[in-house]
C-alpha cells in the first residue's frame, strides 16, 4: 500500500525580497539584510513523519549574469518555530484525576465471586519531561489467591486528513508493567509507571488543520484481558502546584470530585512560584534515536519544550478525583 504525504504551502514574503536588474558588486564580501513578517494567526510547531510534515524554509536566490553565461545559486534554510503556547493552566478539568472500574469473574463467568479492578491517572495534563504514574486498585473477592499483571502504554496517535479520506498511525512513546499478587479477599492499592513523555508537539497539533495528534495512556490487564483508555492533554505550560497561602479560600474543601467535562473548580496558586527550568529537545534525542532521514538538505530535527520535571510518584492510598 502506497500512502502519500500530506502538503500544503504557504509562502511569506520578506521585506528584503527585491528584484534589481542592474546592480554592480565590486569584488569582496557583500550583506543583504532582510526580514520575514510572520503572520498573525497561530501557525504550528515543526512536525516530522513519512506520512505528514510542517516544516519552515528559508530561500536565497542569487541570479549572476554574465557574458559568458548566467549562474543561478539557490541556497535553502531550515529553521524551526515555536509554535502556540498551550498553557494547561488555562484548560480546564486537565489538573483533575480520572478513574475507571471493570469487573473480572473467574471460571468463564459462572461464579458469583468476582474481582473489581479500577484504573486511572491522578491528573489529565502533561507536559514533555514529565511522567505520568497510573493509579489502580484492586478488590479480590474471588476467593482464591491470584497475581495480576498490569501494561501501561502511552500512545499519540496521529491523523493526517486529506482530500480523499483520512490516514491514523500509532506510536507507542513509553511502556511500564506491573505485577500485583493479592490473597484471598484482599484489597490492595498499586501504581504503574513512571511512563516519561519525551519531547512531542502539543495535543491537536494548534494551528494546523491536516494533522492531528491525541495522546492517551491505554492500560491492560493481562489476567482479564481488559483494557482501559485514559486520554492526556500535553501542553508546552505545565500546571502549577496549588498553593494554600496564597491568600484567599482554601482551594478545596478535601471532598473527591469525579471528571466530568464540567469547568474545573477554582483553585489558589502561589504568587511566587518557581518556574520550571525548560530547554528545547528533538523528539529523537529524547527517545534515544538518531536522525537518519534528512529529507530536506540541511534539515535540523523538530525541536519542542522539553522541562526538568521531579519525579514524584502517586500516593496510591488516595487519587485525586
């Protein structure tokens, strides 16, 4: 199956572009300083795959006439953007967990015993750099003793949307398991991770409307053969820790709040805050890959915010709903 790259082009003049038809140059070193207004509307991170690209380019042309024969030089720039700022702060519900409960019951079903495993993530907005621990529970009432083993995959999922239909491809960005043995009539608490979110562009991939990209963690439970999908937001602005002397009410009164899509509640952040150290990271360099695909000559890798997050793990005896 032959799939074919998604491409448009857009071109933006620059100030220094000009077309002189009679301009000597005495032998030497000459500049030609120019400028590029870029346009007002959110325009989209650098973005490299074999199906889809956004890439930015800068063109040169030097025309030389001369009597014996004109010379045509064409040098070419690829440089990188920044993209839209995706501050998580601002979207709401992201800073709140989210869980899911399934039921297992042993011997095809029959018995009465069962066991109740329930999945989640302590929050749902990420930035690259940080790690993302899954939270679970498990109650065995089966009556028998049992050892689960739990797979958490991080997955982005991109779609590329062209004129004659859509095209999806799969990453898989990190993998952790986890093994839970459990007697008979035991409830125990458990985590799976650290999956750690190397540098990746946002989430919807702002400002371009022929890729896509959705990120989720998806989390399988061996002995069951049941999987459960949690969808993350990655933003290039990580969420701020809530603070309680900050002045104002407290940010919570302590009670659980389920996810429900409804406007997050409000919350208190310290007005001194440190921010979070961040640098700019290719995607390869992150998962540990080497460039070996330069389609365009002199093409530097994509480069996104990559930040120096702590690594804490969850408290697995209380998730944040």
């Amino acid at each position: 199956m032959t799939v074919e790259s998604v491409e448009a082009i857009d071109n933006v003049k620059g100030k220094g572009e000009r077309d002189v038809t009679d301009l000597t140059l005495l032998p030497g070193s000459h500049s030609f300083p120019f400028a590029f207004q870029l346009p007002q509307q959110p325009i989209p991170s650098p973005f490299e795959t074999r199906f889809g690209h956004v890439r930015y380019t800068a063109t040169a042309t030097v025309s030389l006439r001369r009597s014996l024969g004109n010379k045509v030089y064409n040098t070419v720039v690829v440089f990188n953007m920044a993209g839209p700022t995706v501050d998580l702060n601002q979207m709401a519900g992201v800073e709140l967990g989210v869980q899911r409960t399934f039921e297992h019951r042993d011997f095809l079903g029959l018995t009465g015993r069962q066991t109740e495993v329930t999945i989640g993530l302590p929050k749902q907005g990420y930035v690259p750099g940080e790690r993302i621990y899954v939270t679970g529970h498990v109650d065995n009432s089966s009556g028998q003793k049992q050892t689960r083993t739990f797979e958490a995959r991080l997955v982005e999922r991109i779609t590329y949307i062209r004129s004659y239909g859509t095209y999806f491809q799969k990453a898989n960005l990190a993998i952790a398991s986890s093994r839970v043995k459990l007697r008979k009539g035991e409830k125990t608490d458990f985590s799976i991770g650290p999956l750690l979110i190397p540098p990746v562009p946002s989430t919807g991939l702002p400002g371009c409307n022929l890729i896509d990209i959705e990120y989720y963690v998806k989390v399988r439970d061996c002995k069951a053969s049941h999987t459960v999908k949690h969808p993350v937001t990655v933003g290039t602005v990580p969420l701020r820790e809530p603070s309680l002397h900050s002045g104002g009410e407290p940010p919570h009164d302590g009670q659980t709040k389920q996810a429900t899509g409804q406007a997050s509640p409000s919350r208190h952040f310290a007005a001194t805050a440190a921010p979070v150290q961040d640098y700019m990271m290719t995607f390869e360099e992150g998962m540990k890959f080497e460039v070996v695909d330069d389609i365009v000559q002199g093409r530097s890798a994509p480069l996104y915010n990559y930040f120096h997050m702590p690594d804490k793990p969850p408290d697995t005896s209380a998730v944040k709903v």
